[in-house]
C-alpha cells in the first residue's frame, strides 16, 4: 500500500483507479458526516449520512474532520478456488479522521474501486465509553430517483424467499403478499418496508447498483429500511431478543458496507470486490482443501414416498427410552447401510466424490422441539447405520461420505459438543460436513442473523479448519466473501434453494436473479440436477412441478456456480437420462477464468467458464418464463484453435411445464469466430461442453 499525505480539515474527494467512480464525503452544518458516489457523471447514491449510536455514546453529529488520509493498493492474489484462478485487488482509499464535541472519535474508511465501494467504521479506543451496545448504524443508501429494485422482505430469521421486483415507492405494498410468512419476531415489529441484502437496483439511467456487506465478523447482520417517499434505505442491524443489535468492545471495525455499480449487468456478476474487502486467508496451508461434486440420501425425503429422516415413529409411545435398538424400526428409513452402498456405489461408477447421507445420527424424532434443550448427538449413528462398515466400504470404492449435522438451530449444544463431533468426523474419514440450523435459535435470546450467531457461524468454520473440515452451512448468516479468510467454508444456503422445488417451486426468474443478489456474498448449495420435475411421477399424491427443463438444470452448474455441487436427484432419475447426465458428470466444480456474456436481472443469463484444470470451457445459459434466443459469441476461445462444441439444449418442444424432458444432443466445431443463436425454451437452458480439437 502506498501512503499519500496527510491532509487538513475539509471536505475530501477520491476517484476509482480508473476515475469513473468518484466519492464525495463531508459533514453537514450539524456535523454530521455524509457522503455521495457517482458513476460516470451519473449520481449513484446522493447525500447519506453516516454514523452508528450505541447506549453509551452517540457517534452520529457534531463531528469534524481531523485529517483525512489517503492511499491506494494494487495485487493480484489466488484464491483456493472459484470463478477464477486470479483476482486483481486495485483500489484507491480515503480514511476520514474524525472527533465530535464530547471528544468521541470515529474514522470512516472508503475503498473505492472500479467497479464499486466499501466503506466501514473504525472505533479507536476511547478516552470513554470503550464498552459500545448498539442501538442501530445511521448509514443511508440515498438513490436519486425511483429505482426498480429486486429484493426480498426484511426477516431476522430466515432468507427463503422469492424476490420480488418493485419500485422503491411500491416496497411496502409489493412485500404485503408475505404477510403472515415472516417469522415471529418481524410480525411483532411489522417491518413492512424492511428489506435483505444483497439486493440489486436498476435506476432509470441505466446503471445497475448492488449494496451489501463484506467481512462480517462480531457484528449483526445488515437489513435495510427502506423510505418509499424519499427513495432512501437505511441500515437495520438484527437486534437479539432483547432489542440490543450489538456488543462492542473497542477498539473495533465494523463490516464493510458495499455498494457495486456498472452501466452493464454482466460487471456485477463478473465483480469480485466483496472478496476484495475480505482479508487473506488465515489458513496456512490449504492443501487439505477439495471441492467436490456429491450426491445424497435427501431427494428420497422430498419426492413423496413418505421417506423420513427419522429412524421409529415410537418416540411419542416411548418418550423416555435412549436406547434406539428397543425403538421399532419405521421402514421409511433410507438412511440405512444398504441403501447408502448403492448411493456409494452409483458415486464411484459415475466420477463423484463424495455420498451425503441425511438421517444417519441418533435424534431425528421431534426434532424440531423450541422446548428441548438437547435435539441430537454427532457421534451416535442409527442402529440401522453401519458406520464403520460404510466407513471402508467407502474407502475402498475412492468416496467421501459427507457427514450431515443439523442441529434444530440449537447452536448453544452444537458447541457444547463440536469437538467430540469433528472428533468423530475424522476417525471415521469424513472431511466435510453440511451443518443445518433449522427451527428458533437456542440460546433463545438470538435471531438467525443476531451477533450471537454471526459469532456462532465463525466459531464453527474456524473450529472446523482446525479439524482440517470442509464446511457447507444451511440456515446461517448470509456470506459475506468470508470465504476469503475461511476457503474451507466452501457453500451456503441462505436462500430459497432447490428443496422448494418440491415446496411449491421456484419460478425460472428465481434462478436468473440469484446470481446477481444471494451469489454476490459466495457461492450456494442451490442442489441443481433434477431430471424428474413432475413429482407426481412418484404416485404418492404429490402435485409439486418444478418450474425448469431438463436442459435448463444442467446449466445451472455454470450459472450458479459452487465448489460444493450436488446432483440432487434420485440415481434411478439420471439412468434414464444417461446422455444428458453425461454433462453433470463432466462439469468442472473448480475455473480458472470465467466471461460473462449476456445478462439482465430476473431475466437471462449466459455465462462461459475454464476449467481450471484442462483447457476445456464450457458455456451455459438460462431464461426466465420467456422463450428467448441467446446470442453467443465465441471469442473468448483462443485465436486460430477449433473446438469441439457438445450443446445440450432445449428440443423446439420443450417447455417447463408442458415437455420439460425434451432436450436434444449436438456436435459442431467451433472457432473465436463463431457466432451461434441458441434458442432457449419458456423456463429452458442450454450448457455446452468446448473440448480442444487437436
């Protein structure tokens, strides 16, 4: 980092590398700090203020600027993995120093880049009040106009929403179609225009605005209220129980508020700058560190054939016995040791790495109780489970079994027993484990996205990468890019994923927004790869259709990339199919660059990836409910090479709903030249493999 001079009281002005992005920052005459950002000439964010308010100080007015310093940065560092094997980190900053008339300090530091801004709070220790509760942050988002926005509603709890686009003046009505979904906590504060992050905005100048946070560490999460009159949004912090958003002890640095901008859509799901403000990774050596594509004991317990996680129905005859060998045996139990082989079996023959096995742990009966204080035990497998059989069984075919902890949300006994768990993890050769947080959090004072179980979901991945575990966490905190810091945290959830294809469904635009909100933070255990969308193929009263083609889920390994991938249907599904599920075989998981060719939120999104390992690329696309024609350019491929394009497509036919399962196979060559129209199917897609040509 270079170092520039130090300057005098006074407003202070700093420009992106490029000088397309300028920051303007100043107080106001009641000496409040604010600050506005504008995007070639054009206003992004106009006058907002800044500021946070705890119990013991107020950092919020009659502020002025000490100095400002400034200086600016410029590396290229190599992630473990991800959508590209490169990340240039180029970004010119401005801390503002500043004290208030009762002597209290606050720096606010900007990190401006080509393609957007972070900026964060930096409590130096205090001459008082050094021990902060926090109240809320005064930051604004101020729009300029009435931005169309895609957002989901305001929730401490949970995430597992549609989006809905809306203007900033329709939020409040747009969000009343949730009334009665949002969890406890919300209909009690009724947050009828409170909204998550990351949401992205379209201004009717043309420019494309996403705002979200990186690096968030001892904190709460960040929601947004949103002021419909005066297109304004500000921060909300997730409060615990008792109204307290947070407990600081100084001195401290808050997360990084972001704010991405670009005049084309493509350079916001091209845009790694919440990487960016994420630090180095604190793990040393990541060799240990694999991704992987698995499959998994867990489509059985949605598709309708009454399957259960559980092992005996006798926990309400029996609610005292402990010992599950005096529990009868339900029979819907497909974790059992023969049927997890032939999901080891199918994993081997067919190239995955590893088997993800739901259900196998002792405590599944009423396991959703608020009122227990204990749900589960991690090292206590079902009578049923062979563990140590399945252990070498797995060994010998060269799987992984992935190890599956949900905890009822009961992060106060998953810590309690961690150690034991990750323990048991390793003596029996599991090296990555999907954690699940489902149901009202224990220690009952916290919220999903409360300080508590920000803290709870770092304790966790950092417990894990001593263990020298991979984590895929369900139900926590949003991702913030701290897979940076932690690249053993390989996927999330923290949205409405493929499990609602069997809860109602998710429409094709869900899909198509995704990677322009959710996926800015990391990447998502979407669990893509359903073959059979109509469940009532299962015959067991199910009516449950997902809204997508055939084609269109082999995509979505491309367009919702993650180094922890799933091939989320049944193996009976992908035998029928076995030309298709050849594509899902091939897909890398790891890239080593990636070109974002067409793009618009909600609606459409085609996307060409590397494969960090080969010099294959593949290019995927998918549309919403409209039938459309991509256009697809070829000249990411290297000058004077041909390439052997596999494209799995849409037949003329197909559609969601009608003919999900017509998808047609072809072969042509193709060159940098090449231009190609591929047609896409209402809720369709299209993936192709390009293999060099020798």
């Amino acid at each position: 980092m270079m170092l520039g001079a130090v300057m005098t009281m006074g407003a202070a002005n700093i420009s992106s590398p490029n000088g397309e992005i300028k920051l303007h920052v100043d107080v106001n005459p009641q000496g409040q700090p604010y600050y506005n950002l504008s995007y070639k000439g054009k206003p992004v964010i106009s006058d907002s203020k800044l500021g946070l308010a705890a119990q013991e100080a107020k950092f919020i007015d009659r502020f002025t600027i000490l100095s400002t310093d400034t200086a600016s940065f410029n590396e290229t560092w190599h992630p473990v993995w991800g959508e590209y094997s490169e990340i240039v980190n180029h970004y010119n900053q401005l801390t503002v120093n500043m004290k208030n008339v009762d002597g209290l300090l606050m720096n606010i530091c900007f990190r401006v880049f080509d393609d957007g801004m972070g900026f964060r709070y930096e409590f130096p220790i205090q001459d008082k009040a050094n021990y902060l509760a926090v109240e809320n942050e005064v930051t604004e988002f101020n729009f300029p106009g009435n931005n169309t926005m895609w957002v989901i509603p305001g929730d401490y709890d949970t995430d597992e929403y549609l989006f809905t686009e809306t203007r900033i003046s329709d939020v409040t009505e747009a969000l009343k179609k949730y009334n009665g979904v949002h969890s406890e906590s919300q209909r009690e504060k009724a947050l009828e225009s409170t909204v998550q992050t990351p949401l992205l905005a379209k201004s009717d100048d043309g420019l494309y605005i996403s705002l979200h946070e990186a690096a968030l560490i001892g904190y709460p999460a960040m929601q947004l209220d949103v002021d419909t009159a005066t297109y304004g949004l500000k921060s909300h912090l997730t409060p615990d129980r008792l109204g307290v958003r947070g407990y600081l002890q100084l001195p401290f640095n808050t997360p990084w508020r972001t704010i991405i901008v670009s005049d084309d859509a493509r350079d916001i799901l091209a845009s790694q700058l919440i990487l960016n403000l994420n630090e180095p990774s604190k793990i040393e050596d990541t060799s240990w560190i694999k991704p992987q594509k698995f499959i998994g004991v867990w489509w059985e317990m949605f598709t309708g054939r009454q399957k259960t996680w559980a092992y005996s129905d006798d926990y309400r005859a029996k609610p005292g016995v402990t010992d599950y060998t005096k529990l009868t045996p339900n029979g819907r139990h497909p974790a059992n040791t023969e049927n997890v082989k032939k999901y080891i079996d199918f994993a081997a023959e067919n190239g995955f790495n590893g088997v993800l096995v739901e259900g196998w742990n002792e405590g599944w009966e009423d396991w959703a109780s608020y009122r227990k204080n204990r749900q589960f035990l991690f090292d206590k497998p079902y009578p049923d489970f062979d563990l140590p059989y399945l252990r070498e069984y797995a060994k010998e075919k060269g799987v992984k079994l992935i190890m599956h902890h949900e905890t009822a949300a009961n992060a106060q006994d998953y810590e309690r027993q961690i150690d034991r768990a990750f323990q048991f993890m390793k003596d029996n050769n599991y090296d990555a484990v999907k954690t699940g947080y489902v149901g009202a959090i224990i220690p009952r004072s916290e919220h999903h996205t409360s300080q508590g179980m920000v803290d709870h979901a770092q304790f966790v991945i950092e417990k894990a990468a001593e263990y020298e575990i991979m984590v895929d966490s369900h139900e926590a905190p949003r991702p913030t890019g701290l897979i940076r810091t932690y690249p053993n945290w390989l996927a999330q959830e923290s949205a409405r994923g493929g499990e609602f294809e069997s809860m109602g469904g998710n429409p094709p635009s869900h899909t198509a927004i995704l990677p322009f909100t959710r996926l800015k933070g990391g990447p998502m255990d979407y669990t893509p790869g359903l073959f059979q969308t109509d469940l009532s193929y299962y015959n067991e009263g199910k009516t449950d259709k997902a809204m997508t083609t055939l084609a269109r889920q082999l995509a979505l390994y491309l367009t919702i990339p993650s180094p922890m991938q799933m091939a989320a249907d049944l193996p009976e599904n992908y035998m029928r199919f076995p030309d298709a599920f050849q594509f899902i075989k091939d897909v890398p998981i790891e890239w080593r660059d990636s070109k974002y060719l067409e793009a618009e939120p909600a609606k459409y999104i085609t996307v060409a990836r590397l494969d960090k390992n080969s010099d294959d690329w593949y290019v995927g696309g998918i549309t919403d409910e409209n039938p459309r024609e991509a256009e697809i350019d070829f000249a990411f491929l290297p000058q004077g090479e041909k390439f052997k394009a596999t494209i799995y497509a849409d037949a003329p036919d197909a559609h969601w709903d009608t003919n999900p399962q017509a998808y047609s196979i072809t072969t042509k060559t193709v060159t940098s030249k090449t231009k190609l129209k591929q047609k896409i199917a209402p809720g369709g897609g299209f993936a192709i493999r390009l293999e060099p040509m020798k």
